[in-house]
C-alpha cells in the first residue's frame, strides 16, 4: 500500500494533514469533502492512517494499472489466473485493537468500525477472502457482519457443524489491487489467485500461525470465529442510511502483526471509495453478460446510484430489441441492480447529463420502459419489502433503428 500511497502523491492526488486529527466524526467528515486520497500523520495519537485510497475510478485505473476508460474492458478478459508464493511465516504479538486508529464515522454507529480489512478464511481445503465491516468489542474481539449464504457464512457453517471454530486472518491495509479481488465475485477460492494477475501475476503470501495465508499489509489479525454471537450494528452501509441491528459473529482475535508505524486505513461508509468497491467489481460480470446478447461497449455503475443499484450500458445495437437484452442481461448478473440505463455509442456512459439527456430526448415511456414486479432486489435498498422483494426498471434510452437522423446532435468538425 505504501508504494501506491508514493505513486497516488505522484500523480497530485494526496492530501496531507500532519496536525491531530479525531478518530471519531472528524477523520471521516474530512474524507467525505474530497475524492483524493487524504493522509493523517497524527490520529490522536494512535499512529497514521489513510483513507479515500481509491474514492475514484481515476485512482482505481492507477492501482490496476489500466487506464480508466478500459478498465471494464480489460477486466472482462481477467482469467484468475495468477500465482501466489510463499512469503514465510509472520510473528505475533499480543492484539490491543483498542490501541489501534479505528473510526466511528457518524453518530448513531454502534462504535468503532473496521471498515477496510480483509477476512481471510480456510476449512476443508478452501480458501476465501472477503471485506466484512467488524465492529470493535474490546482488545480482543470484534462483532462481524457476515452476509448469510456468502462464502464466509458457508466456511463458517461447515465448521461449526463439525463442532469446530473457523480461523481467520484480517488485514488493514492491503495495496488495492488485493482490496478489488477480495471484493469481486471470482471462482470459489480465486481471490489472491486474481489479485496476483492484478498484480502483474505473482503474489507472495504469508502464513500466519494458525496457517491462515495473508498478503502483504500495515496490520495483520488472526484469530478465530466460533459459535457465539452478538449485537452488530447500526452502521451506515452503501446508500447513506443506517442498517439496523442484527446478530452477527463474534470473532475472537489471537494475535497481531504490525510494520513498523502501521498506516491504518479506513473506508469512509456510504462514501465513494466505498462505492467504488462495492459497485466497479460487477462492472465486468455485467460486460460479459450483456455481450452474450448484443455488441457492448461500456457499463458503468454510478456513484450517484450508490454504486451498486444504478448501471449505464453503452451498446451498438444490430436489431431493435437488443437493448432490452440488454437490460434483462444485466439484471440477471448483478441481482442487486435496482435500474438499468441502455445508451447508444454517442453518449457519454461516465456523463450523467449526457446519459440524462438520452433519456430525455430518446425515451418514450410507453415503448421504451420495462417494469419487473416482484423480483429479488438488493438487502441494502431502503425501498425493500420484508421478503426482500423489489421492483426494477429497464429504460432503453437509445435511438430507434433506421430513424437515426432524427437525433443527430449538431457539432462542429
């Protein structure tokens, strides 16, 4: 992460602030203010910390290497097909997360939240790694937000019905290209395998002594989670609004590996990093999909759709429903997708007036909108039903075939 912190300051893209600044409200207001990456050398004087390392698709393009217009396109052709190394074993101290930087963000979160680490799993042969919020009990143990039915549920599932607990590693502070993988939906087990592509294809990984692997990072936790549970919650989750309380997890933390003067990073929730992280890994699940039925030149999931229920689809379209393909398509690989934009090859996907003005002016309602009654829509849209039920819209804002010459825009050469 530090030598990304370097190139990020290259590029005119960190902001530094060398006073003392709060770990509770202040830190995370000030992120809120910029999509540059915001540096804090003095965190009441528990150490530095980061946060907004990738608040933009500009500065995700830099992590990755790609440049930002061809990041979908690029990672649509990943095949997981990286290797990872062996990097030794890592010491452990004594965990004292009490001593640690860790935020609370915003007023009525439940206290301090780990909001960037990586839980890494293994059981009966099968790696996971994975981004769960964990809230901070005590220097010890955090209460996690383990979604059911994701990979870590399922690990922990299996071993707890062998009587067995689960051991886990956690990092802070992880170069992004491990963050992405570990946030991106890939073949059971794939995720450092991806990372290490991302990487230029080859990781090392580090053993910790309850041979859980690691990548390289500031902070390294281990530890274990077994069957008792607890209060997790309220915590500001991807649209801005709380998540209630639930019962999650308890994980008991066993020891703690640091560099030297750890950089702590915190991912601001509801923020754009966070909505970069949540919303640009389906970006590529969604290409495929949407190539399988017509020609595809670009998807975008926006930030002002919370990064996660709103995509753009840029498409050339061959017959005239294929923009309703399209829609369905997309639907169908992000199940979470809430409303789908279709927009021909002469508007802007990442312009939201320019997208607003296809709607405007190509859109006619009766024809051109799809309604989907009772489908599964996203946990974390605050227009959910119990059930979790929701209502999508498809609306096909590209031009009638063989009537272009209606919507030619004047420019000049």
């Amino acid at each position: 992460m530090r030598r990304f912190i370097e190139a990020m300051r290259e590029a005119g893209k960190v902001v530094d602030f060398e006073e003392p600044i709060s770990t509770v409200y202040e830190a995370p207001k000030i992120a809120s203010t910029t999509d540059d990456l915001v540096f804090f050398h003095d965190l009441e004087g528990m150490g530095r910390g980061v946060m907004n390392v990738t608040a933009s698709r500009s500065s995700l393009a830099l992590a990755l290497g790609i440049p930002e217009r061809e990041v979908v396109h690029r990672l649509a052709e990943k095949n997981y097909a990286g290797r990872t190394t062996d990097g030794g074993s890592l010491s452990m101290q004594a965990p004292a997360l009490t001593e640690l930087p860790v935020m609370k963000h915003y007023p009525l979160d439940a206290g301090r939240y780990l909001t960037s680490a990586v839980v890494y799993s293994a059981y009966g042969g099968t790696e996971n790694a994975s981004i769960h919020r964990m809230l901070v009990l005590d220097d010890d143990h955090l209460a996690a937000r383990i979604v059911e039915g994701r990979h870590t549920h399922n690990l922990l599932s299996q071993a707890l019905s062998e009587g067995e607990s689960l051991p886990v590693a956690i990092t802070i502070g992880t170069h992004p290209a491990v963050t992405f993988a570990s946030c991106t939906r890939v073949p059971e087990g794939k995720e450092m395998m991806y990372a290490a592509e991302l990487l230029g294809g080859e990781m090392p990984l580090y053993e910790c002594p309850n041979g859980i692997r690691v990548p390289d990072a500031e902070i390294v936790l281990e530890g274990y989670i077994g069957g008792e549970t607890t209060d997790e919650g309220p915590f500001v989750d991807i649209t801005g609004t709380y998540d209630p309380v639930r019962q999650g997890p308890v994980i008991t933390i066993t020891g703690m590996h640091t560099k030297p003067d750890p950089i702590f990073h915190g991912i601001l929730p509801g923020g754009n990093e966070h909505k970069i992280l949540m919303g640009m890994p389906y970006e590529p699940k969604i290409f495929r999909a949407v190539a399988g039925v017509t020609r595809v030149r670009n998807v975008v999931l926006t930030t002002g759709g919370a990064g996660y229920l709103h995509a753009v689809i840029q498409v050339k379209k061959s017959t005239q429903g294929d923009a309703k393909n399209a829609i369905m398509a997309a639907f169908a690989a992000h199940t979470s997708l809430k409303h789908v934009v279709v927009i021909d090859e002469d508007i802007d996907p990442f312009d939201m007036e320019d997208v607003e003005y296809a709607v405007a002016t190509r859109v006619r309602a009766d024809r051109d909108v799809m309604i989907i009654e009772g489908v599964r829509g996203s946990s974390l849209d605050p227009c959910r039903t119990g059930d979790g039920v929701n209502v999508k819209m498809g609306i096909d804002a590209t031009m009638v075939m063989g009537e272009e010459e209606k919507f030619i825009r004047a420019q000049w050469d």
